[in-house]
C-alpha cells in the first residue's frame, strides 16, 4: 500500500473555485477543509464522518442539513447540478452550514478534492 | 463537565420528515450551552438523532426526554407504534424494514440501532408489538 501524501487544508472558497460551485449559503468561506466524504446515505455519514469533514452528496433534503448539524460537518457541496429549494437553505443559513452546488458529477468532485487535499493538483 | 442538572422533553411526530431532526439538533444546542465535552454532545447528538429518525420513519408519535447531570448524559426514547418484533435482528447492521420514502431520505439501510449502541456507554431497548418502543441511552460524562 502507498503511503498517503500529507494531507494540506484547504479553504471552502478554494473548493468553490475548483468545482466552479456557487455558493446557496454561507458567508465565511474561510473554513479549512482536511477530509472530504462522499456519500448518499445519511446513515453512512452518521456513522462514518468526522468533525470538520465536508459532504459530498446527490441527496438533496432537509435531513442532510441536519445530519451535517449533529455530526458538525464543515459544509455540504451538491453535485450534478442539483439545486436545493429555499426551505433547505433556509434551514442551512440558520443553522449555519454552508452550502455549494456544482455541475460536476460526485466522481468528478472528490477526485478534484482528494488531489487538491493530496498535492496532486 | 456541566455543572448543573438539567432535564427538557421533547415531542416528536410520526411521518413528519419537516421537522425530523429538530428535537436532536435541539438537544445539541442545550449540550452546547450547559458546556459538555464537544466529543461527548457529537455523541449523544448523533444517537438521540438516530433515534428520532426511527421514531419519524416507524412510529406514530414519541417522547424524548434528556437529562444532564455531571456525571452523564441520557436520552430516553418512548414510542407509540408498531413496535419491534425481533430485537436481536433489529439490531443487526444491514437488517431493515424501511420503506423506499425513508430509503430516499437517505435513512433505512438497517445502521440506526447498532449506531445508537456504538454512541451509547450503556444502551437498552424494549419493545412491545403493536404497542410500542422504548430506547434508553447513557453516555458518561466524568472520567
């Protein structure tokens, strides 16, 4: 097995500018990143995440918001361009979760993530 | 360590996916505020939220009550629903009955209990079929 490079933070603005996401909520993008997860099943998340760790997922419900609040995700990125409605970002803004959506497939993300996380950028 | 006692309730609807969550989140709030360890709110969070949910997806109501003490947190859990026929295999990682609505949410895939256990310094759960569930969780707050 390959030894892992060791991982470089990075900041939630940098990963919008990689995945060209926009931004649903979240006013300071200066939150550091170290671990990215991608996953569609909350049950996954709530049993497998870490403080800190950013979401990746296609899901798009209110319970991803409020998985990310008790498991105290540092932000949740919605990809292949799934948009979410304005009860979700609202239950976000005021719980403080930053939110960002791409285009890009969730492949296509945590692979951008894992070399910018990696040194592989 | 909080200093204090503490004690709050907290109703919880069946089917109602709107608000499933709040009663957790709500308890992570109070823990944060009473000054609990973040390692030990991260946990009772996590299990009182599983615990909802299972509450929202299977049963028609329940009732969360959280208590504080410096010596531990607990979460106790009584539902009015249809209860749980085989515990041992409830309790099994990957064992569900989920619906395709709950599996949608993104919950269903048979991980709840034993995460609850996983979270939980002591954990007991009873169930009486047709009548109900009841789930009691402790998580030790001193040393």
């Amino acid at each position: 097995m390959p030894t892992l490079a060791r991982p470089s933070l990075i900041t939630l603005a940098e990963i919008r500018d990689l995945l060209k996401a926009q931004v649903f909520c979240g006013e300071d993008l200066s939150v550091k990143v170290q671990e990215v997860g991608a996953a569609d099943l909350m049950s996954d998340v709530l049993a497998l995440s870490k403080p800190g760790m950013l979401l990746l997922t296609g899901l798009v419900t209110a319970q991803v918001i409020r998985t990310a609040v008790i498991t105290d995700l540092s932000g949740v990125v919605f990809v292949r361009g799934k948009t979410p409605g304005d009860p979700i970002i609202a239950l976000a803004r005021e719980s403080k979760v930053p939110v960002l959506g791409t285009q890009l497939t969730m492949f296509e993300a945590a692979g951008l993530l894992y070399g910018a996380i990696f040194g592989n950028r | 360590m909080a200093p204090e006692e503490f004690e709050s309730v907290y109703d919880v609807t069946g089917r109602d996916f709107t608000n499933a969550g709040r009663a957790s989140t709500g308890i992570k709030d109070v823990l944060k505020r009473l000054g609990v360890n973040p390692a030990i709110v991260r946990r009772v969070a996590i299990a009182a939220y599983e615990a909802e949910m299972n509450v929202v997806m299977y049963a028609t109501r329940g009732r969360m009550r959280l208590k504080v003490s410096p010596e531990a947190v607990t979460i106790e859990v009584v539902d009015s629903g249809p209860g749980i026929e085989d515990i041992s295999l409830a309790m099994q990682e990957g064992y569900s009955t989920a619906t395709p609505e709950m599996r949608e949410m993104g919950f269903g895939a048979g991980m709840g209990l034993p995460n609850i256990k996983r979270n939980a310094d002591e954990f007991h759960i009873t169930s009486e079929v047709a009548c109900g569930t009841r789930l009691f969780i402790r998580v030790k707050q001193a040393a």
